[in-house]
C-alpha cells in the first residue's frame, strides 16, 4: 500500500460520501491506495460510512464512541492505517480532493519526509475562512512560527491538511492537545525535508464548523508546551526573564544606594553592574547553561562587550526614531528596550554562549 488518506469526521452526514466520490475520481490509477474515516459522530453519519466501507474495498472507517478530539483520531487512524504515506484531509471538502494529485506528485518528487499543502505560498489561496476566522487563524500562524524554530519557514503550519511519511510519523510519540497535529509534527519528529505545495481552501458548502473557543484555548496551551519541551526555543523566554530581573535588582540597588547618601552617577553606575553581574550569572547557569566553550572570565567580558554594544545600538534607535520618525519619546524609549533585547539576544547566543 502506498498511501492511506486519513479523513477525521464528526457529525459531517452526506459530506463523507462526496468527500469519498471526489477522491476516487482523483486519485491516479497508478497508486494504491486507501481511505481511513477516523469518525466520532454521534449521528448517521456513521451508517453512511459503513455504506461506504461495504461498496468499495479501499474504503475502511474507524468509529470512536467516546472519542476525544480531533487529534486524536489522526493518532488512531496512523496507528491503524497501512499506507508508507499518510495524508491527513478534511471531510468537508474545504481541502478539494482534487488537488490530491499535487500532493503525490510532490511526495514521488521532491524526497520530502513532509508536505503542507499551503494556502499561502503563490498559487494558492484562503477563501474558505470568514474575516474573523482569517485573523484568529493568522495570529495563530504568527505565535506559532515566531515561537518555534522548526516551523519558521513553513507558511501553513496549522494546516489541517498534510502528508507525512510514515517513519516521520512515528519517529517520536505525539502528544497533541487540540487541533494542531501538524503542528506537532513540525516541532517534534523527526524528519529531513519539508515541502509546501498550493492549494486552494474553499469554503464548507454543508454542515458547520467544529471549530470555536476552547480549540483555541488548547492551541494556545499546545503551542506553550512545545516551546517548554524545545530548549532551543525556550531559550528566548529564559532570556527575557534574566533581563527582567536584572531590571529589579538594577532598580533596588539604585534606590537604596541613593537613599544610603551615595551620589546619583555612582550609584546608578554600581547598580548597573551589579545587574550587568546579576544577568550574566543567571544566563551563564540557567539561560544557556549547556554553552561551556570559553573560560569564565573570557565569557564575562563578552557578555559586557555585547551590552554595551546594545546600549549603543538601541540609543541610535530611541533617538533616531524620536527625532527623524518622530515618534512620541514613550514609543521611541519602548522601541529601544526591544531592540537591545534582540541585539543582546542574538550576539550572546552566536558569540558570548556559542554552543
Ligand atoms: N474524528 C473527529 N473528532 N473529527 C473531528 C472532530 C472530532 O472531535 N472535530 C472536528 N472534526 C473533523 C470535521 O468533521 C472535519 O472533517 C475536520 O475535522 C475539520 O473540522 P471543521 O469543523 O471543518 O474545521 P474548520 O474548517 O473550521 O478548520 C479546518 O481547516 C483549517 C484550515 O486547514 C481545520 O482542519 C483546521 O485545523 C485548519 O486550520
Ligand atoms: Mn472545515
């Protein structure tokens, strides 16, 4: 068998008959292949499918009577399925079956591990989603690629349609909350090579959509234990952290000092390097705590290099934004605490902790 094409349903009657019609007209003839229905209907939709199951052969469903989620039943149907390939689609027909063709071209093709078909790469396109749904979706898209390295190049990464080898798809055990198997495929598994391909999502014709807060409560529970299980994308966070806790004891230091009679200039210039001191031991142990390439001391002077390289950089940046693009002194100020945090970011981790 080449390639099973697993179908999550609930609830989804009529649909995963024509679902199962437009399949059979576009799948090529050359490939083996199956459908495996994961249903968790609690209506007729289950008597169509065995319906379906009982007039052609490459036809099986799996019916769930306390399933739980969506997720899940991807995991169930690659548990149960044959295929050396799994394609994952709706059975709405929001991702049109006739762009199957594409994926397997794609997957005989490019010696990927993974294919996303893509709303968002040229050729493709979005239709299928109300203005609402296309804002929450994007921001989904942007905490998900802006917080997890692996999936930063992928345009489409809470795609709900998806081939993924076999071996890719069991090389690590899934532990999905939610919606976004791909999701946690991208972030977790192992594999070499993602291809994105076009498509077109179109919008539902019948039934309703599955989707609403609480799926996004989870997708944002499940992207936050992605980024605690990848200590590489941890990292940042950690980092943040340090920063704001140098932030507190620059702060008290500060005040004490002054308040203790110490001039103003030495006490803000002993409270800076204490915090200077407080930052680099805590990244030193706990932000990177695995970068042990230099010696200590070579270590400390890189790290004072750098934030003194970021003091320079983001004070060009408050004051040029101030005075050429005439932002307001608050913004201009804000601007500069974000731009030295991802100046002091990026240098401490390619230089002072190279690992
Ligand atoms: N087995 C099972 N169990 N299937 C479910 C469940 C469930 O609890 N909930 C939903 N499904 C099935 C639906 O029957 C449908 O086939 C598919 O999962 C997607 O559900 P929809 O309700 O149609 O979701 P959507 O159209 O709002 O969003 C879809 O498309 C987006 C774009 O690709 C999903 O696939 C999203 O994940 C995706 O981002
Ligand atoms: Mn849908």
């Amino acid at each position: 068998m080449d390639i099973s094409i697993i179908v999550p349903s609930r609830n989804e009657g009529v649909n995963v008959e024509l679902l199962s019609e437009r399949i059979l007209r576009s799948m090529p003839d050359t490939v083996s292949y199956e459908i495996m229905f994961v249903d968790d209907s609690d209506d007729e939709t289950v008597r169509r499918l065995e319906g379906l199951a009982r007039s052609d052969s490459r036809i099986r469903y799996l019916h769930r009577d306390n399933g739980s989620g969506l997720s899940t039943a991807i995991l169930e149907g690659f548990a149960i399925a044959q295929g050396d390939w799994f394609i994952v689609m709706d059975a709405d027909m929001q991702h049109p079956p006739e762009s199957l063709p594409r994926v397997i071209e794609a997957i005989r093709l490019e010696g990927a591990d993974i294919i996303v078909p893509s709303r968002f790469i040229p050729g493709g396109s979005d239709g299928g989603l109300n203005v609402w749904r296309k804002l929450v979706s994007w921001t989904a898209r942007m905490m998900a690629r802006m917080s997890l390295r692996k999936v930063r190049s992928i345009t489409d990464p809470t795609s709900g349609y998806f081939a993924v080898r076999r071996q890719a798809a069991f090389s690590k055990e899934l532990n999905p909350i939610g919606w976004k198997i791909l999701l946690e495929i991208l972030a977790r598994s192992e594999y070499n090579k993602v291809v994105e391909i076009p498509y077109s999502f179109e919008a539902r014709d019948l039934g309703s959509s599955k989707f609403n807060w609480k799926e996004q409560a989870n997708y944002v529970r499940h992207l936050i234990r992605l980024v605690g299980n990848s200590e590489p994308d941890l990292r940042f966070w950690k980092f943040c952290a340090v920063g704001l806790s140098g932030v507190i004891v620059n702060s008290t230091c500060y005040v004490l000092l002054v308040t203790a009679g110490l001039p103003i200039a030495y006490s803000f210039i002993i409270a800076t390097l204490v915090a200077t001191i407080n930052n680099f031991t805590w990244n030193n142990t706990f932000t990177w705590k695995h970068a042990k390439t230099d010696s200590l001391w070579y270590r400390m002077l890189k790290f004072s290099i750098v934030s003194l390289g970021g003091l320079g950089v983001s004070t060009l940046v408050v004051d040029g934004s101030h005075r050429l693009l005439d932002f307001h002194y608050l913004f201009s100020g804000l601007t500069g605490i974000v731009v030295s945090t991802g100046w002091n970011f990026a240098m401490n981790s390619i230089w002072t902790f190279r690992t």
